[in-house]
C-alpha cells in the first residue's frame, strides 16, 4: 500500500502549493504537497461536510485522516473554545497539518499526530469523530474506521463522515447501521452525503 496518499510515505514528485480559502468566516491558508489528498485545490467533499456539521456544544473533536489539516484547522479557527486533535498515517500530511496549524494561528487548541487510524489516540474519547474517508484503501480500511470509532466516543458522542453517492454510498450505509443501528443524512449535495451516526 506505500506509494499511495493512505499510506505512511507516499509518493510525491515534490511540487507543492498554496490554497487560499474562506470557510466558516474565515479566511485560511494551507500549504500542500504532492502526495496528500487533493494537494491542490480543498476537496468538494470536505467542503461540504465541514459546512455541514452538526456541531456539538463543546468537547473533543477528532479529523480522523486530515491530509494537509483542511477540516480540523477550521474547525479550530472557527471555534476557539473547542480542542481538536488532527491524524493522519501519512508523514507528508502530519508535516503540512502541524505547518499549517501555525501559519493559520491555531496552534492553541490543535494537536497533529501520525498513525494508523486510531493507534495514535489510544484512551482518548471524543464528542465528534469526523472524516472523509479514503475510499481507495478499500472496504476493510473503511469498516476498521466505521466499527472502532464506538470505542473512542463519549456518551452522545457522534461520528460524521462524508461520501460520494455514485462510490461508496450503499457499503457506508451498512456499515454504519451495522455499528450503530442507524443513522442520519445531515445533507445531500453535489453527488455528496454527509451521514452522521451516534450513540
């Protein structure tokens, strides 16, 4: 699996950029690198999960495969108040998360660590577990991720994800109700789904 943006040294032909954007009231900025997910331009995906939250009141959030901090460095500007701890198996990605929890001032509530999946968070519990999960990894990444988030969330706690509709949609959605029981579409939009489900 080494080589592709899901695994802990992927390939990169070294070209990077910078991606301006406003999300959330804010204007942020990311740098990138070839060998993160969508290195180039913030994916349409994230976009529309990140403006579809639903928020808890307070706590813990946990951006389960951040690639260069996207989700959870804006989740940190737009809400001071919460703590929020990004991961990521990819090196490549942890170096631009933590460089761009710098640049974008939000070092004070942010935590960056590299691991697979959960292994860099262990005994840790979250009010929100949110991802955009890596589709190409393949099913069994995919129900590790859905089937292990149980044992990280606090009472009430919830996982958020999104998916494309044509790719992926009808695997999440059993494997989500066989985790959970149910769950929730929080938004359909542009091909994308955004599901939460909770305990």
């Amino acid at each position: 699996m080494n080589g592709h943006y899901y695994s802990e040294k992927p390939s990169t032909s070294g070209k990077t950029t910078t991606i301006y954007t406003h999300q959330l009231g804010s204007p942020l900025i990311f740098k990138s690198q070839s060998g993160i997910f969508s290195w180039k331009q913030v994916d349409t995906g994230s976009e529309i999960l990140l403006n579809n939250l639903d928020m808890p009141k307070n706590g813990l959030i946990l951006d389960l495969g951040c690639g260069y901090g996207f989700l959870g460095i804006a989740l940190a500007k737009a809400y001071p108040d919460f703590s929020l701890i990004l991961t990521d198996i990819n090196e490549l990605a942890v170096k631009y998360s933590q460089e761009n929890c710098i640049v974008n001032k939000v070092t004070k509530n942010t935590i960056v660590k590299q691991g697979n999946l959960y292994e860099s968070i262990k005994k840790r519990k979250f009010d929100l577990i949110i991802t955009n999960p890596p589709l190409m990894a393949g099913k069994a990444i995919l129900k590790q991720i859905i089937s292990q988030s149980v044992e990280y969330l606090n009472e009430n706690g919830s996982l958020q994800l999104v998916v494309p509709k044509k790719k992926g949609l009808i695997s999440m959605q059993r494997m989500l109700t066989e985790t959970y029981g149910d769950f929730a579409v929080l938004t359909k939009k542009s091909g994308f789904w955004v599901l939460k489900a909770y305990i």
